[in-house]
C-alpha cells in the first residue's frame, strides 16, 4: 500500500468513505441539481440530455483555425466536444521536483479552447490522462518521466509514480475545474465529464493496482476542484463496483467495428448494459474512421470506413440505447513536427466527417444528418425503451428493432449488415400485445435507417424515415491551379562541430534529447573493428566514415546494426533515425531509453558522443531558420533540378534542401485549402515558412502534407520557403516531384 499517497485523498473522498456501500446503492453525485446521471441517460439542470459529441484535439489544430472547427461542429448539430490533454505536451522539459510548474507550457490554450467550445454553446468531455495513447508521442508521458531516473511502473500505484501524476492533474486540472458547468450559471455549458486513465484494461497489472491507482486520480481531481462526474473507458474494475469512490465514476466503451458492427456492438454494449446496470450506456470512441501508419494505406484508402458505416455504427448504437455517443474522430487534425507516436503518420486525418484540412464531405452530411435527427428525436430517444417485436423482411439479412419513447413515439430501426449490396422489399412487425403493420424500406449498402411513427399511429404512410439527407454540398468552380517547382538548392550537411559525452549506459534522455529528430553518434574503434549496434525495432542506423557511407553488414530489420571500419580508419560517426515514441500500451510501463540500447567493438574507455544536429545547428532548429529564408549556412549551396530522372546528392548522412514558392491571392468568399505534394527517395523533415509540417518517410503512405492556411503567405511579391532534410535509404537522395496544390475538392463559398 501507499500511505502517503492515500493521506491525500482522504480528505477529499472522506464524505463517500462514512458507510459501506453496495453496487445497487444509489450513485453519489456532487452537485445533482446541476448534473446526475442514471441508467438511461445524463441529465443536466434537471433536462435528460442526449450527448452527442466529437472528438476534436486542440494541440493538432493551429489555434487560428479552432473557430472554423468549432463552427463546423455546431452546425453539424453536435451538443458536446471531446478532448485529451497531453502532459508531454504541456510539460516537454523536466521539472525539477513534484512541486516545481516552471517548465509547464500552453495551459492558455487549453483555457482558450474551453472558452471557445462554451462560446459555442457545446457541452465538453475532457480526458487528461495521465496516459491518452491517442497515436500520440509516448503516449502522452512526458519522455523525461518515462527513460530517465524511472519513477516506477508508469500507470501503476507506485509511490514515485503517483507523486507525479499528481503534479499533472495539479497542473491540468484548476484549468479542466473553472470550465465545469458547476462553476456555470444554470443552462450554460462547459465540462460535463472528466475521464480518469485510459483504456485500462490494456495495461499489464492486477486489479488491486490498477484500482489503487483509479482511486488515487479520483482523489488528485477531486482535491483541484473536480466536482462532475468520472468516466473511465474499458476499465473494468469501474464496472459493478461497490467501491464507494469507484462508484463516482462509469465505464464506458470503444468501437471500432468497420463492417462488424452487429458483432462488435451487440455483445460489447449487452455486456456493459449487464455489468453495470444503473449507468447509462456511453461509446468514449465510436469509430469515425481510422489512423494511418507508416508503410501502411492512408485513412482515405482503407475499406470500411464509408459514409453508410459511420451511419449503421451510429445508429445500431443508439438501438442498442446509447444515450451519450462521442465518435472519434470527428476532426482528425495533424501531428505536427514529431508527435506523432511510433511509426504514425504526420496525417491524422483519420478519414474523420471533417477532415484534416477543414474540409468536409459525405461522412460529414451523414453526422449531419444524425445531428438533426438528435435535435428534433433525442429528448424522446433519451429514454425510450426496447419493445419485443416479432418481424419479418423481404431480404434475410435485414435487421428490424424498436423502441418506444414515453409519449408513445415509436422507432423502428431497419438496417443490413451487406456492405456489397442494396436491400429493399416489404417488412412486417408484430409488437408483442401490440400492434401489427408493415412498411416498405430500401436500404443503401451497408444501409440502415429508421422510421419514426408519431404516438398512437401505427399507419406508416403517416411515419417519417430518419435521419434526413443533408443538404447538398455546393462547390466554387473558379480555383487556383497547383504550382510546380522544378528546382531546389542542395546542401550536404556538415558534420557536428560539437559534441557531448555519454557516459556508459547513460541514455541520451539524460541530456534533454525528448524528440525524434536526428541523432549523430560518434564512435571510437579499433582500425577494421566491427562496431555492433542495437536500437529498438523499426529505427534505422546508417553510418559514415571520412565522408563515405558505410553499409550496415547484419540485420536491418530487428535493431541490430554492424559497420566494419576500413583498415587505417578509427572513427565511425552514425547517424540514427528514431521511429517514434510509442503510444501503445506494450512495454510502455517499464519505459526505457529511444536511443542506443547496446554498443559492442568500441575502443575500451573512449566515451561514445553524440549531436543532435550538424555544424549549422540542432536539426530542427536550423530547418525553421531555412524555412524563414534566413540561411545558417551560407555558401556552399547548389541549385539542382527536380524529377524522375534528377541525380542522386552526394554520399553523406543528411541532406538539406530549400525550395521557394509564391501563391495567388485568395479569391474573395472562396475557400480553398493546399497540401504541399512530394515525392523524394530517402526520410527526413519537411519546413514550411518557419514551422515543421511533419516528416517524409521513402515507404510512404503519405505523400500530402496538409499546409494551415495560416501558416500560408498569398498574392506577389510574398515569399513562402520549404526546407527539406532527407537521409539515404536504398536509393540514394533525390527529389522526383514538389508541387503545392489546392485541396480543389473540398473547396467551399465562405
């Protein structure tokens, strides 16, 4: 056990820890008059509400575009907005103890984000973590908690652990507690759930630890002035709990079916419904598309994610009676930079209804769609309940349910697990000691709809199909046409002209390196040594000696490298390209290093040395400064042609190039948003006008890099810059194709 750490709780959970408490016991709620919930549904301010939400990640949207997001929610009929909160984000640098919030960043933003989802009028759920997974850089775990001095098993009860976890939620949490709507006058949004941890159930403890450590959250966020109510998602110790603090809390599921949606939702939320009786059933993640990694099919090209599935997930959901919907995503955004977590894509569109770049599509009318339908049906589905039916279709595989609402509305849900074809024909129900009718339906692929009877009617032609279509999206046809460059400057990048030491098994962590840019090594060995190298699976190694590229002589693919050095030669200098930090859970709780994990061949006690860039600077560092079209390095550059047939650079270990552009004015009231395209051999970081837009990888996916509107300069004479680093692979380094081009497609009148 923990003592310490449960003297701080105490106190803040002591009102729930008078009397022993049992599952079937009423749930304790702090404020019930403003918000309480029950086995059917949420109600705030005494009004049973229908949540319908979407997730939306401030920190993979430039600030200046939130309000065009915001908008496109509201109008979407959404009421709720979700979001995580990433520590690492937030705290890149260590502090020096548990009490020190001197390196702690960016916490206006999450303030202004709030602040702006209440402007609109939307209800929010928050989910700080401390673990978020999200496809995001470790996970959300600062690095310095996670490879240097390890505080314990990260998402455990360990002492050192929750000392800090306890510094986050002191952290995040007074900014989550002024946006409650507790802290609102009555009507008025703001927070309405906080998530404690994360998609628990994948983590590798025992239930005691992990309930150790869903009690100790609920303690820290109660103690900062949390008073709504906890949510957890797929923790199943939550479930049917008598604990008097886990009962302040409810589980929650996530979906991601793709064509599985019967088989998927049916047994997850009957399952969750059986377990735990007296809450209301909730989806934290129902797929609204999905992620893209590297070497893999961008979110656009996989199967199962269409404009019918997001309605059939949707809507099984809400037949299953589902009252608080959250899909994720709703906007997908950008990893910017480096945060993507290991061996995800700078992309995160996620094929979400609005996508990356603010556009929107199809998969955005059919939320639309529903978010009518909740507008006009969801104060009588919050709590209508299933009926016992007998029915019968034309087609076989045509699923009929319904429910009925408390006025005696009646809604009849009719969908196909066929995602190849069509159904239509005639159906048949039967209520049991009710009424009898029929009906025509047609039913899309993969279709599902439902017929809404008002109270006493059971005459269909009197009924209404929902959802309604959404409106038609209207197009401009007057757009700008894409650029095309067809040359760029080149330059080698210069060895480090500094160094740091390591000393034996001293991670580089230990030297504030928390990123996944380049890192130059510089080994000592012996003349015609073999130097063998282990990183972790996926991370490339390539080295050099003199100028001149070393080929790796043993297994590429598992983290082990070998360079030989030629006979007279004494030094190797390697350059190592992480993968990523991970976000999922698999050996993340132990942590470690991302950097050399064993070193065989080198010459005994001289120390290895390492860079986190050449002689014009750290990598990053010098890519923004080239992108600002303030050149570091001065002379040395030459001008090379770009496509298929375009010389391969020179052999070294980093290459730079710059490239320059200039864009029309924007035409009044059309809105149109551009991607820079390239098509290049090697892997590296892509600038645009002083900011990192993400990374390139050789094996794709991804050849389109989202470029904000913002970050944009339009009309003659204004400049915009790309700097580009690639380091070899199998072919070389060269440039095949770059192109600055308008998303034409998603284009709207604004």
């Amino acid at each position: 056990m923990i003592p310490k750490i449960y003297s701080i709780i105490s106190t803040a959970l002591c009102v729930f820890l008078t009397s022993a408490v049992r599952a079937e016991d009423p749930r304790p709620f702090s404020n019930p008059t403003r918000i309480r919930y029950d086995a059917q549904c949420l109600t705030i301010d005494g009004k049973d509400t229908f949540i319908y939400s979407g997730a939306f990640h401030y920190f993979r949207c430039p600030k200046e575009l939130w309000r065009d997001r915001f908008q496109k929610i509201k109008d979407a009929g959404f009421n709720t907005v979700e979001t995580y909160t990433p520590w690492n984000w937030h705290e890149f640098e260590m502090p020096g103890s548990p009490e020190d919030f001197s390196k702690v960043t960016g916490l206006q933003d999450l303030d202004d984000w709030l602040t702006m989802a209440e402007q609109f009028g939307l209800y929010v759920i928050v989910r700080p973590g401390p673990y978020i997974c999200a496809e995001w850089d470790n996970g959300g775990f600062p690095l310095w908690l996670s490879a240097l001095k390890s505080p314990g098993s990260l998402r455990s009860d360990d002492p050192g652990f929750l000392r800090w976890t306890k510094h986050w939620y002191d952290t995040i949490c007074p900014v989550i507690a002024k946006h409650q709507i507790t802290r609102q006058a009555p009507g008025r949004p703001g927070v309405i759930f906080v998530q404690l941890e994360n998609e628990y159930d994948s983590a590798k403890f025992s239930d005691q630890i992990k309930i150790n450590q869903i009690k100790a959250l609920a303690g820290f966020a109660r103690a900062d002035g949390i008073d709504v109510p906890f949510i957890t998602c797929w923790t199943q110790q939550v479930r049917g709990s008598a604990d008097p603090v886990l009962r302040q809390m409810f589980d929650c599921c996530n979906f991601y079916p793709r064509w599985n949606v019967y088989g998927q939702l049916k047994t997850g939320i009957e399952k969750l419904r059986q377990e735990q009786p007296d809450a209301p059933l909730a989806t934290t993640e129902l797929q609204g598309g999905w992620l893209s990694v590297v070497g893999g099919k961008l979110s656009e090209r996989q199967d199962g994610l269409t404009a019918a599935q997001i309605q059939n997930i949707t809507l099984f959901a809400w037949q299953q009676g589902e009252t608080i919907t959250n899909y994720y995503m709703l906007f997908g955004g950008t990893n910017f930079d480096d945060w993507g977590g290991r061996s995800i894509t700078t992309t995160y569109d996620y094929g979400a209804p609005i996508r990356e770049n603010g556009g929107v599509g199809d998969r955005y009318q059919r939320v639309s769609a529903l978010g009518q339908m909740i507008r006009e049906h969801g104060s009588k589905l919050v709590r209508a309940r299933p009926v016992k039916i007998q029915a019968k279709a034309t087609d076989s595989d045509v699923q009929i349910a319904e429910r009925r609402a408390a006025d005696g509305s009646r809604y009849i849900f009719v969908r196909t697990d066929d995602h190849k074809n069509p159904r239509g024909g005639v159906a048949q129900v039967s209520e049991e000691g009710g009424a009898t009718f029929s009906f025509d339906y047609k039913l899309e692929p993969f279709g599902s709809l439902v017929l809404c009877l008002p109270p006493g009617v059971t005459n269909v032609r009197q009924g209404e199909w929902l959802p309604k279509p959404a409106s038609e999206i209207k197009r401009p046809n007057r757009l700008p046409a894409p650029v095309q460059l067809r040359e760029a400057q080149r330059l080698t990048d210069p060895l480090p002209a500094t160094w740091t030491s390591l000393a034996p098994n001293e991670p580089i962590e230990a030297h504030g390196v928390f990123d996944s840019h380049f890192v130059y090594y510089k080994i000592s060995a012996a003349p015609g040594a073999t130097v063998s190298i282990e990183v972790l699976p996926g991370d490339a190694l390539i080295g050099s000696e003199g100028g001149d590229l070393l080929p790796a002589i043993a297994g590429k693919d598992n983290g082990h490298f070998a360079f030989t050095l030629p006979p007279g030669k004494q030094e190797l200098i390697v350059l190592h390209e992480k993968l990523g930090h991970r976000n999922g859970p698999t050996k993340m709780e132990k942590g470690g290093t991302y950097g050399l994990l064993s070193l065989e061949g080198a010459r005994a006690g001289e120390p290895i040395r390492f860079a986190e860039g050449g002689a014009l600077g750290r990598e990053r560092e010098v890519g923004e400064s080239l992108s600002r079209d303030k050149d570091k390095a001065g002379t040395g550059w030459e001008v090379v042609p770009i496509g298929p047939n375009a010389a391969p650079a020179p052999h070294a270990l980093l290459t730079w190039y710059k490239l320059k552009f200039t864009l029309p004015e924007q035409e009044p009231g059309v809105w149109v948003p551009w991607h820079l395209h390239l098509e290049a051999e090697g892997d590296g970081f892509v600038y645009v006008n002083g900011r990192c837009i993400g990374r390139y990888w050789q094996v794709g996916p991804q050849h389109d890099f989202y470029i904000p509107e913002t970050w944009l300069n339009f009309g003659a004479g204004k400049t915009n810059v790309i700097a580009l680093n690639l380091r070899p692979r199998d072919k070389g380094v060269t440039i095949q194709a770059v192109q600055i081009a308008p998303d034409t497609s998603y284009a709207e009148f604004r």
